[in-house]
C-alpha cells in the first residue's frame, strides 16, 4: 500500500520531479541553501494555502502573511476565510483565534517542538541539513529543484510521510507540500517574498 501510495505521489508531481540531481548538484545546491540559511536574518512573505482532501470535490483555501526572525520566531497570520494567527517564539506556541488566545509551552510539549523545527527549518533551509530525522532525494526540472523529504520521526511521520519544498532557481523556498499518509496534502505557496528587511517587533507581540 505505501509502495502504491508513493507512485501514485510520484506520476501525479512527474511535472517538477522528473530528473534526479547529480551527486555534484546536489552538493552545489545544499552548499548554497546553507549559505542563504546562514545568511537570512529575516523573512515578510505572503502565502496562499490550498488544502486537498481526495474524499472531498475542490479544495480549501485560505491566505494571510508570514513572518519570521532568525533563529526562531516565526508567525503564521491567516486573514481569509478567517482571523487566525499562530506565533512560535520564547518556546512558546500562540495560538490566536479570532481573539481566544492559548498558550503551549514547546518545552513541555515534544511533539509540538518537533513540529516548530519542521516549519522553521522548512523556511528558513535547515531541514536539509537535518539527516538523523530525514531521509532526502533531490531532483530538477527547468525551473525548479524539490527536495523530496520522508521523516524517520515516527510522531512526525505519521502526521506528514512526506514534506515537499520547491525551490526556483535562486535557491528560495516558493512552495512546501505536506503530505499526508492518506493522500491528503496542503501546498503553501509563498509570493512577494522580502528577506533581511526591518520587521515591526509589534508583530511579534502576543
């Protein structure tokens, strides 16, 4: 079933996963996704997540902004269809929904805090550099290069066998697809992307 359940993954993404990268590629590519890593002090980017459930006819859809310092605050502000903000910062998951806020703390939560390294590094590149908790394969097309990601974490892997970053030809993140067990996925597209410009510290504010 898993076999079956990566072909089916495999013909229906052919568009952007055709060509294996070289081990020279491969090389290239994560030294200068490092670099650009090492390099990112700040991200301000717009998204659009569209999430697909194959029981289910069209897709939901929803958008907002993205913010992130380095190392480790990040946040998530939907806008459409509804006011819904989730903030990582101080070890800490916020979670703002339309006004009823929660607070978890990641220290005591390990699942949450592997899932905040997830998103972070799939943001900011880190997660390449993670091979004790992925297995990674890389592969190309005329405009793209994904990483192609499975986690060994079960606790991860059964909410997610595959997570999926795209990335253009100047080496930043426009897409992550998080694929379900199910066949289900969510793509969160990233658009007018600014890197190291001054973020409002207000909108980190709880």
């Amino acid at each position: 079933m898993r076999i079956l359940k990566l072909l089916f993954f495999f013909i229906s993404f052919a568009t952007f996963a055709q060509t294996p990268l070289t081990e020279a590629e491969t090389i290239q590519f994560k030294e200068i996704v490092a670099k650009r890593s090492d390099d990112l002090e700040t991200m301000d980017s717009d998204f659009l997540q569209t999430k697909y459930i194959k029981m289910m006819q069209g897709a939901a859809i929803s958008n907002g902004k993205l913010y992130y310092v380095a190392p480790d605050v990040l946040k998530w502000e939907y806008k459409t269809p509804y006011n819904y903000k989730i903030l990582f910062k101080n070890n800490q998951l916020i979670i703002d929904d339309d006004g009823y806020k929660t607070v978890t703390d990641l220290k005591s939560n390990k699942l949450f805090e592997k899932l905040v390294t997830l998103i972070s590094g799939s943001i900011n590149g880190k997660l390449l550099e993670d091979k004790k908790n992925f297995d990674i394969a890389y592969f190309k097309t005329t405009n793209l290069i994904s990483a192609v990601i499975i986690p060994k974490d079960k606790s991860i892997s059964e909410m997610f066998n595959q997570i999926i970053l795209l990335y253009d030809r100047n080496f930043i993140v426009r897409t992550v697809r998080l694929i379900e067990a199910s066949g289900d996925y969510t793509e969160i597209n990233f658009k007018n992307t600014k890197v190291n410009i001054p973020i409002n510290p207000k909108v980190f504010e709880n």
